[in-house]
C-alpha cells in the first residue's frame, strides 16, 4: 500500500470560515460555515454517526478500512497496544470569526461522565497567526464562571484569560481542561485526540442549544471538565514551541506526535498524516504540493520526501 492523496473533507460547524482553506488548497470556497477540514478522519461529529468521516477514492469509509486492514494501516504494534484504531485526528481550522469560550473534557470525565472512549488534548501548528486565549490569569470560582456564562459575557471571560500572539510556525499545545479561545484570521493544522466533546461556555452569539454546549450535564457539573485554576507563563512558555524540528512538548506525546519535515527528510515506517504546507516535491512516486494532505500506511514502509517543500507529519501516540 502506498502514501494516497486525501480530499477534502468539511462538515458545515457552528461557526464561520473556509475561505484560508479553500486558498490553502487552491480550490473554491463551497460553503462560509466549513472552518475545518477532517483530515483522514475516522472520526464522527458530535451526535452524528456519518458527518466527519474521510471517503476514500472507492467510496469506502477511511474507519472501515482501517478496521478492515488494521496491521496495514497501522502496524502490528500499534494494533496490539492500542487496536484498530489511529487514535488521531487531523484538521485545517480556519477562524473566519472569533470562536467561543470553550474546553475540552479530559480522558477520565470523558469517560466516567460521557460514556466516551476519550476527551480531547490537542495542539495547533500555526500557519497564519493572531490572538489567542489560553487559561485563566488567576484562579476562578464556578459561580464567578456560572455568572458569566449566564450572562453570555465573553469579554468578561476574555479579560480573565492569557492573551497571546502567534505566529506562522509556532505550535501551542492545549491541553484537555484548558479553557480556550481564537481570534478572527488564525490558520492551523490542529492535530488532537479524536474526539469533539467541549464544553462551551459561549453559545448565544453563535445561535447554539444551550443543552448541546453543557453536552447535556447542566452547568455546574460540566464545569468540572474545565481547569479553573490559574495557568501561569511558566506554564505557557512550555506549552508554546517556536522553531523547526518536533512540534509538540514531550507531555503531548502521549496522545499524538508531530514533527516538521522538508526535502531529504527520511520518515520511518508509520501511519502519518502529511499536510504540506509550502514548496512541491516528491514521497516516493506521489507528486506533493502546497496543500495537499496526505494519507502513509505503515505498510507503505520507509519513505523519503524530495524536493523544496515543507510539511508537517502528524503520528498516533507511540506504541513501544
């Protein structure tokens, strides 16, 4: 089996953007409420069991032939430690308007709470920057929290958190818990556990059920998925990567990997996700360019990636 070309993939979202992925891929723009791309997933959006999953060029779905050839696509390794399953999502996010306050449950509440295999940690590879928000500057109470969310003031919530510039080529790791906001114009490459619970703590802007942002536990409880401790810059300094080489700090590497890679760079055998996002070139007999996303099986074996182009590989969690 050889590395394959993956098309896009945009489920409609609750908020605005599309047009830096459209530009991205050099296509048109189908739609203003597409602001990811589902890069190979094999995972479904939040109450849907179809919308979100990757088709392959026979019209298979991606999870069905990964559960079909798990040792294919995956490894032998993987499989036996983890099962037939990539433990990886990949998205392009374009922000095409601020998004809402929100978190991230944990893998525990996730479960215990959820009845869900895992919660969701995730890191965005920036490919054109601006603000953002991470964490609470100081500790919270839930009934300081309660309050905003009841009045729907997320400039209340904004001025409590961490505001951060960034730019092309950082990474910032977000861990689950984490409350979290973008602003307007910022373009990533999101790699994240494969999961799309959250917690949103703004949702009347965006015309959402208030139901569906408590993911249906009421307020007070689903604000035991959200960090209302104080994130201090010690921490935001090791959450935040500027430079080539890996992208994600080491305690990431748990739920996923990512590295940056250009011409010459050999990649061992692994399931991956390529997204290309500069130059032309060549892995193996499959033409790249700026873009493209990319799709290697295990099985596909060593690779060596030719030419002047940049690319940021994204791997499961690793099995040894």
């Amino acid at each position: 089996m050889k590395p394959f070309r993956l098309q896009p993939n945009q489920p409609r979202r609750f908020y605005r953007g599309g047009e830096r992925i459209a530009s991205f891929r050099g296509l048109p723009v189908p739609d203003d409420h597409v602001p990811e791309d589902w890069v190979g997933s094999t995972t479904t959006v939040s109450g849907s069991d179809r919308e979100g999953l990757a088709v392959l060029a026979d019209g298979r779905l991606l999870r069905d032939a990964v559960a079909a050839e798990a040792e294919t696509f995956l490894g032998g390794e993987h499989v036996r430690r983890f099962g037939p399953d990539p433990l990886l999502l990949v998205k392009l996010l374009d922000a095409g308007e601020p998004l809402p306050v929100h978190s991230h449950p944990d893998d525990e509440f996730a479960r215990e709470r959820l009845g869900a295999p895992r919660g969701k940690t995730e890191a965005w590879l920036i490919l054109e920057g601006g603000a953002i928000h991470l964490g609470f500057r100081d500790d919270v109470d839930a009934e300081t929290v309660l309050g905003w969310v009841d009045r729907q003031d997320g400039d209340a919530m904004r001025a409590a958190m961490n505001e951060r510039e960034v730019a092309a080529g950082d990474c910032v790791y977000v861990p689950a818990g984490v409350p979290h906001a973008l602003a307007e114009g910022v373009f990533m490459v999101e790699a994240q556990q494969p999961s799309d619970l959250g917690v949103l703590l703004e949702w009347e802007r965006y015309g959402l059920d208030p139901d569906d942002a408590h993911m249906g536990l009421g307020w007070e409880a689903a604000l035991d998925a959200v960090r209302l401790t104080a994130v201090g810059g010690d921490e935001l300094d090791a959450w935040t990567i500027r430079g080539r080489g890996s992208l994600v700090p080491p305690e990431a590497e748990p739920f996923f990997r990512a590295e940056r890679v250009g011409g010459g760079a050999s990649l061992e055998p692994a399931y991956s996700i390529l997204v290309v996002v500069e130059g032309t070139g060549l892995l193996g007999e499959l033409e790249l360019k700026r873009g493209d996303t990319v799709l290697v099986p295990f099985a596909a074996g060593a690779g060596e990636l030719d030419g002047d182009l940049e690319a940021i590989r994204c791997l499961p969690p690793r099995a040894a």
